[in-house]
C-alpha cells in the first residue's frame, strides 16, 4: 500500500502543466478564495505585487489539481505551493485554507471583498483597455463610479471600452462564440477557400462562457496567410464597432521575440464585435446586437502548433509549460516555435503532441489546462 506520504500528495506535481487540471474540480470554495487574494495583490501594485500574486495562484492551481475535496488540514500536507516549511508566501496560502477549513470563511478575504479599494479596482479594472496601474490612479485620486471617470482623458482603448462596458462585462456565451467564430470562417472562406479559423482561449478548453473570443487564422500553405487580415477585416467593416491592427514585426523567429512574456509578433486585430442577436421574445426596447471582443490571430503553417498552445491558455498554464521548459530542459518556448538555450537550435513540432512529447510532458489535452 502506498506511505501516507505519497498517497497525500499523489498526482499533483511541481510545475501546473505537468498536472490534469480539468474545468471542474473539487475545491473551488478554497481556489476562488486564493484568486481573489491573488488578484488583491495584483492590484496592489505594491514592490512584490506580482510574486505574490504568484504564489497565489499557483496554490490555487495545486488545489484545482487535487483528485479530491480538501476537508482537512492534515491534507494539505505536501501539496506544493501550499505546504512547504521554506515559503512565507506559501504559508500564506496555507493559513487562508486553514481558516476556510475551519471557519467556514477567511476574515482577510472578506475583508478584502468588501472594500472599497478591491470593489473600485474590480470595477475600473473591467474597463477594456484599463489595467491596474491607471485604475489605482483614479481610486487614489477619489473617483469610485463609471460616471466619475467619463469626463477624464481617456485613450481609444478605454473611451470604447466605456461605451460598451455593461456588454463587454457580460459574458459570451459558447452559442455566441461560435456564431462569430462562423461569420470570420464564411468571409475567409471567400477570401481563400483554404483558410482555416480556429477557436483558441477558454472556448477550446471547454468553458460555457468567457470574456472574448480568440481566433487563429491559419492556411496549410506557408505564406499564404500573408496580406488576408486586411482582406477580412475589409470584408468585416459593417461587423465592427472598433478595431486595433497591430502590425507583425516580422521577426517572429523565437530567438528574437520577447522571452518571457505572453506577448507574441503575429499580425493581429483586437477588436469589438457587433454581433446581431436573434429576435429575442421578450419585447422591449433592448438594443438587437451585443458588443463582443474578439481577437483575430494570423499564423503561419510552420508555427501553428506553437500559436495553438500558446493561445489556448489558460495563463498560468502558458507561464507553467515556459517555466518547466525553461529550468528542466532548457529550452526556450513561445508561440512562435522553441529553441535550446545553449546551441539556439530551434526544434521543430508539427503537432502540439509532438511539442509535448519533445519536453518530455505527458500530454495534456485543452480540457485538462484549466489551472
Ligand atoms: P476568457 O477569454 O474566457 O476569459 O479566458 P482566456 O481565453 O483563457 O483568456 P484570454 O485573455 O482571452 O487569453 C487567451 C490566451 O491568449 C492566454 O493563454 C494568453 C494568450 N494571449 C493573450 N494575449 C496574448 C498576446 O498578445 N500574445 C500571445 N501569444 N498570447 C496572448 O491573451
Ligand atoms: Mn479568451
Ligand atoms: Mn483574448
């Protein structure tokens, strides 16, 4: 029979993407709780504001990765993140959890749920084009509501970010997903008629519902893809109420883009969508459309498999599968290809099985990347 050891701390693993973290688990009370002090920290913006943030996710993604409902203390023992005597942050994890197992609740983060600071930096914050850093300026400067920030000096981001804010803070639905994601296949179809669309981000992963909608625009001939955003972004004038084209920088070999961030070098539009609605039943004088983001990613055939990966998240996976292949095997991962640290030897994936297999990772399918 399995030590006591190994059976408390069976399956969950050190680096997130190395574990089965499915959409539904079994400790959510515990894991929303450490999100919201993971995202309290980020909003912070203090010295140690990411670190931290850190250490509270990636206890909150051991706790998504646990086979089981944590009802104990006792249970927590190994877990990493969580339990390790040589981490003030992870015990910082631990003493929540502790609290919630006990209590029922944590005072620290009902506290922090109810003030002020948290519920005006969740609300500026969900502004399209606002992160931290300008939602913090305008709590410190006094302003709390939507209406107090209307006559400030907003960029192109956030003015249409205002504008839409009530549809853009309502969640897209899978239905809604798809039915964009068909209106881009329809007109790239009249473009090239072998151009394939994709759907990436929490959508590929299983979700019911997100906050945009990810699309890879990919075709099976390399260069081909070239010159087809504008094409479809020309033929799509009449869907959009916004669009943001950002350029490729056309060196999108990894060893020349930005290492260590999610940023990539694809030609790509951050957009809002004007999406119809079916005629609704209710009547009413509700408007007949809904704004939705969207992202349109253009991807070459030789790095598809990268983008794939690399676009459908979650976040912290992304950052997981970089770090473990980073420090275990020494090779550098984006979503444009990988490379070994030493020799820059760029090695090549056809499949996202095939870039598991070589950084020697089980694979895990989208559904089991939720952490
Ligand atoms: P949600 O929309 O349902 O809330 O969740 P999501 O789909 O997982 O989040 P997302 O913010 O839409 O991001 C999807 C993935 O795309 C995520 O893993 C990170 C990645 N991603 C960005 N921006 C960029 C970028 O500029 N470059 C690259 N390579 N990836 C990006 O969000
Ligand atoms: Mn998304
Ligand atoms: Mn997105």
């Amino acid at each position: 029979p399995p030590t006591k050891k190994s059976r408390l701390s069976k399956g969950v693993n050190m680096y997130a993407c190395q574990n089965c973290t499915p959409l539904h688990h079994f400790n959510s009370r515990l894991t929303d709780a450490l999100e919201i002090l993971e995202q309290h920290a980020f909003f912070r913006l203090d010295q140690n504001a990411e670190s931290r943030a850190l250490a509270f996710r990636r206890g909150s993604a051991t706790l998504k990765a646990c086979p089981h409902k944590i009802t104990s203390v006792d249970s927590l023992k190994n877990l990493p993140y969580i339990d390790t005597s040589n981490s003030s942050k992870a015990g910082h994890c631990k003493k929540v959890i502790t609290e919630i197992l006990e209590e029922g609740f944590s005072d620290e983060v009902e506290d922090i749920v109810n003030s002020d600071f948290y519920k005006t930096m969740k609300l500026f914050c969900g502004i399209w084009g606002v992160g931290p850093s300008t939602a913090k300026k305008w709590f410190d400067s006094g302003h709390r509501h939507l209406n107090d920030i209307k006559n400030l000096k907003l960029n192109k981001d956030q003015t249409v970010g205002l504008e839409y804010y009530e549809d853009l803070n309502t969640p897209v639905s899978k239905d809604e997903a798809l039915c964009v994601s068909e209106i881009v296949k329809t007109v790239c179809m009249e473009i090239k008629k072998d151009l394939l669309v994709t759907l990436v981000g929490g959508f590929r992963r299983g979700k019911p519902a997100g906050h945009d909608v990810d699309l890879l625009i990919s075709h099976p001939t390399q260069g081909e893809e070239k010159h087809v955003l504008p094409k479809v972004m020309e033929k799509l004038k009449d869907n959009f109420l916004y669009t943001d084209k950002k350029m490729s920088s056309g060196t999108t070999h990894p060893q020349y883009t930005g290492k260590s961030s999610t940023m990539d070098q694809f030609e790509k539009c951050f957009s809002i969508f004007k999406l119809d609605l079916p005629k609704s039943t209710k009547n009413g004088n509700e408007k007949p459309w809904k704004a939705i983001r969207v992202d349109l990613i253009v991807v070459p055939t030789d790095q598809y498999p990268f983008a794939l990966l690399g676009w459908t998240g979650t976040k912290h996976f992304e950052r997981e599968i970089r770090r473990y292949t980073k420090t275990e095997k020494k090779v550098v991962l984006t979503s444009h290809g990988m490379y070994t640290t030493d020799t820059k030897q760029s090695i090549e994936a056809k499949t996202e099985e095939e870039i598991f297999k070589k950084l020697d990772l089980e694979f895990r399918p989208p559904s089991e990347r939720c952490c």
